[in-house]
C-alpha cells in the first residue's frame, strides 16, 4: 500500500476540500453556441482565483479554498480509497463535438499529448468523449455522455468544454456535489469547477483591434470601413469579441462606419461552403466595406471570397484559430493575423489539473493567453499545426 503524502493525507481521509474556484477569467473562446441569455462579456462575472502557490496547503494542514457559491467539496471516498491504494484514477475529458472541422482534431490531439504527461505525475486512465453530429454541437447528448459515467461511478476526475455558459453549469456542481473534482476549459462556465481555463472575450476583442490598428499605422492604411462576423453571433463569447473590437476602434478612429456590431453581426455558420457563400454575399452587397473582423474559424473563408470578388489589396480581415487556409490568407497579405487560442492546450489541461491537485493538493489556475499569428511567424505556426494534423 503506498502511504500518502502528508497534504493528500488530509485530502483523502475526508476533510473538506473548500476548493478553489479558480476561475482567472469568464470567458469563453471555443467554436460554440451561445444562448441570448447568457450575460455579456463586460458583465461575465469575474472571481478571484488564488494562484495554484496560494491553494497549496501548510505542511499538515488541508487544501483551504472557497467555492463560488460558498459551498464546500468532499472529495469521494471511493476516490480517496484509490489515492491511499495507489491505483488508477479514472479521467474523463468531455468535449462539445468530434465533427467541427478544424477544432475537433485539434481539441482531441491536445488530449492526446498532454494525457501522457498526466500520467507521469499521478497513475491515471484517460478517456476523451465527444458527441458526433451533423449539426456540431448536441448539448444533451453531451450531457448525457457525463451523466452516465457520473451515475455508474467512472469518473473519478472531470474536464468539460461547453458549448456555451449555461448548459453545464447543472451538471459540473452535480459532479461537484458526488466529489469529483471538475475543470472546465475553453469556453466560461457558471459552475463550482477548481479553474475555468479559458480566454476572456473583452480582453480579446482589445487585441484584436490593437493588432489591425498598429498593422494600419505600420502599412499606411488609413481604413474606414469595418464589419464583424462569426459563426454563431448571439454566443456571448463572439458578443465580447466584436463589441470590444469595434469600441477599440472607434476610440482610435472616431469617423470610422460599422456596418453590423456585436447585436448584429455577420451569422457565417461553421460550415464551410455557407460561411463562404454568407461572404460573397456580404461582399456584393457592402462594396464599400475594406476590413471584416470574423471571431471564430471562418477567416479563411473570408479570403476566398474576397479572391472571388476581385477585392485583393481592398479588403483586408483578422479571425481567430489557426488553419491552413488563415496561414495562406495571411501569406497573401489578406489577413492580418490568426489569433491562436491554442486549442490543444485547452483540451490538454484537465489531465495537467487533476494530476495536480489529486497527487500534490494544488489547483492549477488559468494561465491562457492568445498567440497571435502574423506574417513573421506564420512559417512556424504551420509547422505546429500540421504536426498537430499528422498526429491526428
């Protein structure tokens, strides 16, 4: 029988865990589908999270951390018979989709990679699901997946990416409430999770337009005429991001026109043939535009349309993610640059975070930051991202 480290001692012989909510951010920056109730970006709730130094307890002493609602977290005893024993904890990945197209494949090679170095730090097996539809997205039969590893007691830690901020909220304090230990990665959640490991809309929104405006001022652009666009305009995620955009702007250029804003944006669809016709569309039909922020995965697409009208050189765009398709558009000069908020990283952390918590009592806090890519790095980020694809 392995005997416990003096911290996890305290875990695992049922004093309460008042675990951390820590949750550095309220946002949420996965392809998705928001609900029009969800809260705005500028009034997402924010708490404060301790750092994984400050959720770490004194020598002797148990993990001492409070919850959002107050509550407090036990973990399982069937958990912590595992921990003193020294066998296999059972993880659980659950992620909104495996058939969106670019996101999928790098949301589960995150999984992939990170699952093993989990490993190395506390004996674990590992399990990603995902629910398979032509739509994207099935919240039930997501929700449906969790539940019934919950009910028959096979998850002894859970990382969730919702597809909005609402709909797994019942389920992570449910989880939560049976004492298992849940993470939530990717998009915000309203949930009692340790850490909500993810990007925050507003703060996204302001990069963007700080990236196109200096772009602007280093290429003698002097642009006046903007548009915003996504796949799914009334996601709060998307909302944060093209309010924050156009306000950066606007700040900066005070006579610049939006066609459409965050209450109106362009709905592009994750499909990739309607994201390219709701393009040409828009291009024919506002020949004065000359700049499209799209804040999902279908920049690309942008671009193409573009190309089709003739309008290289006229209109230029930013859009969030990495594909094949952005490098190419920011290599023409099109595009300005990819945001990249490192998909598989978001996939990968929930190992990282159990592992942590359940062998060292630390919760690990949200660290995500976006990686812009531009004509000076494009060449590397091709490079990861087809290594990403070819491990998939």
């Amino acid at each position: 029988m392995r005997i416990p480290d003096r911290r996890l001692l305290a875990l695992v012989t049922g004093v309460a865990i008042v675990a951390a909510a820590c949750s550095g951010s309220t946002a949420s920056t996965a392809p998705s589908t928001g609900t029009a109730s969800e809260a705005p970006a500028s009034e997402a709730p924010a708490s404060a999270a301790p750092s994984a130094s400050e959720a770490t307890a004194p020598e002797g002493l148990p993990l001492s951390a409070t919850l959002k609602d107050g509550s407090t977290f036990t973990l399982a005893p069937r958990i912590a018979d595992k921990l003193t024993s020294g066998d296999k904890i059972n993880y659980v990945f659950s992620y909104q989709s495996a058939s969106i197209p670019l996101f999928s494949a790098q949301y589960k090679a995150g999984y992939d990679k990170t699952i093993v170095d989990a490993q190395a730090t506390l004996p674990m097996n590992g399990q990603a699901i995902a629910p398979v539809s032509e739509s994207g997205i099935d919240v039930p039969a997501q929700i449906a997946q969790i539940e019934a590893l919950l009910n028959t007691d096979q998850v002894d830690c859970l990382s969730i990416e919702p597809p909005d901020s609402n709909a797994f909220t019942a389920i992570t304090n449910t989880a939560m409430s049976k004492g298992v230990p849940v993470f939530t990665v990717g998009v915000t959640s309203n949930g009692n999770e340790f850490t909500n490991f993810t990007q925050i809309p507003e703060k996204e929104g302001t990069q963007a337009a700080e990236i196109v405006l200096k772009w602007m001022k280093d290429n003698g652009k002097d642009l006046k005429v903007f548009a915003v666009s996504c796949g799914d305009p009334t996601a709060f995620w998307a909302q944060g991001r093209m309010k924050f955009f156009k306000s950066t702007i606007m700040a900066a250029i005070p006579d610049a026109t939006f066609l459409n804003d965050e209450t109106n944006g362009l709905a592009t669809t994750f499909d990739a043939a309607k994201t390219l016709d709701a393009y040409k569309a828009f291009i024919a039909g506002n020949p004065t535009v000359q700049f499209i922020e799209n804040v999902d995965i279908g920049a690309e697409h942008a671009f193409r349309a573009i190309k089709e009208a003739g309008k290289e050189g006229q209109i230029n765009t930013i859009g969030w993610n990495v594909s094949l398709g952005q490098l190419d558009a920011i290599d023409a000069g099109t595009q300005v640059a990819a945001l990249d908020q490192k998909w598989s990283e978001q996939a990968g952390f929930g190992a990282l975070a159990c592992a942590e918590l359940l062998k060292n009592g630390k919760v690990l806090p949200n660290t995500q930051e976006l990686l812009p890519v531009n004509k000076e790095n494009s060449a590397q980020a091709r490079k990861d991202l087809q290594a990403i694809l070819d491990a998939g």
